[in-house]
C-alpha cells in the first residue's frame, strides 16, 4: 500500500470515518499510521477505535498564518552524510529510508543518550499545495526511530540484533508532533532522536526533523514502553 491508501479514510456516518492498513512485519499495528489517519479526520479531537475499544485519543491545535519572527535555535548535524550515501532500506514499500550509522554520529552534540539518525521520505509523490497530506506523511514517518533512540539508550541495545528482537517488547505510548515550518515528505528529511530518560519501563525520545537545506521543520517527542522479556 502507497501513503495515499495508508491515510485514506472512507466517510460511515456523522464524524466518523473508517480506514484500514496494510500487514506490518510484526504482526500488529503501526502507531504511526493511527496518529496520521485521526490527523487526517480534520477535527480539534479525534477518538480512534478498534472492535477492542478505543486504542487512541487525539487533540489537534491549528494556528492560521500571520507574520512574525523567523527564529533557528535548532540546527541540522553538521557534515551529516547524505541518503545517497548511505544504506536505504525500509520494512514498508510506503517509504524509504536511510540510517546515519552511530559511528558517524556526534553524540555530544545532542542532550539524552541513545542517538537515532535517519533520512526519511515517503515513495508516493504528492502535490505541493497538498499540506494535509505531507503532514500526514510526517505523522506516519514521526513514529518510526523513537523506539530506535530508546533502545539504543537502554543496555537492551547492547544485545546482538539475532537477540534483541527475540527479548524485547516495545510499545508506542504518548505522542506529540509540532509542525513549525512547511513540510515536503515526498522529500529527503533528517529525522535526529535522543532518549531524554527511561524509567518504570518507559522512555521519553525527543526529536527534530530538518529538510536538505536544514530549516527545522518539526519537533517530535514520544513515550516508548520497553521491556525485557527475559525479566518475566
């Protein structure tokens, strides 16, 4: 399935709409596509449910244009390698992917620990003037390497890849996405995480998002709930 499919949803009733979603590789759902899917719905407060129950609450704040200071007080990694000359590998068709490799990371440069980098775009093109879609798009792809930064934080992420998925549960918990500048997700983006803290089980990553020329588009934070399964 392409993002346009991912994101479509099909009117049933007053307020309400029902989407579906293509197979992850782990069986379950992907929070990345249920927060996109509620952005999508337009509305200040969203309840997404499955036949279990409800499974997700959204709040949305909209703000109109209106000129006004233009400040940078985050900045893109400096002398960060490109996606071209990376590995891309994805575990969805929808988009590609390209991870810096830690080695090639300043990790005192960010705060937290447990640095994930990666450049991300979806594989579908999209109209420019299509802003509900790209940010749907950035919504989809926010969910992606906070996981990554908490495990890496975490002494589960010095187990060798062959254990680690076998030992470790993770769950996408709190979610928030603020969207600062305009956003071209059918473009290569810099997606920079750290894990803030990790304690009862859950860990906080904070992220920024820049486009290639390193305007900071976004700012992420999530709260990941990680276990050892070996612990129970």
């Amino acid at each position: 399935m392409n993002l346009s499919e991912i994101l479509d949803l099909a009117p049933h009733g007053p307020d309400t709409f029902v989407g579906t979603g293509p197979t992850y590789p782990w069986g379950g759902l992907y929070g990345g596509q249920i927060v996109a899917q509620a952005l999508q719905a337009s509305t200040r407060r969203v309840v997404a449910r499955q036949s279990i129950g409800a499974i997700l609450n959204l709040e949305a704040s909209y703000h109109a244009p209106e000129e006004a200071a233009d400040i940078e007080t985050v900045a893109i990694p400096p002398a960060m390698p490109g996606p071209d000359d990376l590995i891309q590998e994805s575990w969805s068709p929808a988009f590609e992917r390209a991870f810096v490799p830690p080695a090639q990371l300043d990790l005192e440069s960010r705060s937290g620990a447990g640095r994930a980098v990666a450049w991300l775009r979806v594989s579908e093109p999209i109209a420019a003037d299509d802003v509900a879609m790209h940010q749907g798009g950035l919504a989809y792809l926010s969910d992606d390497l906070p996981t990554d930064a908490v495990v890496r934080a975490h002494p589960l992420g010095r187990e060798p890849q062959a254990v680690l998925h076998q030992v470790m549960f993770s769950a996408s918990l709190d979610h928030a996405i603020w969207f600062h500048r305009p956003v071209r997700v059918d473009q290569w983006h810099l997606y920079d995480f750290t894990c803030q803290t990790f304690v009862g089980g859950r860990g906080l990553a904070s992220g920024h998002v820049f486009d290639a020329s390193g305007a900071h588009v976004a700012t992420i934070a999530q709260e990941v709930l990680l276990r050892d399964s070996r612990e129970r």
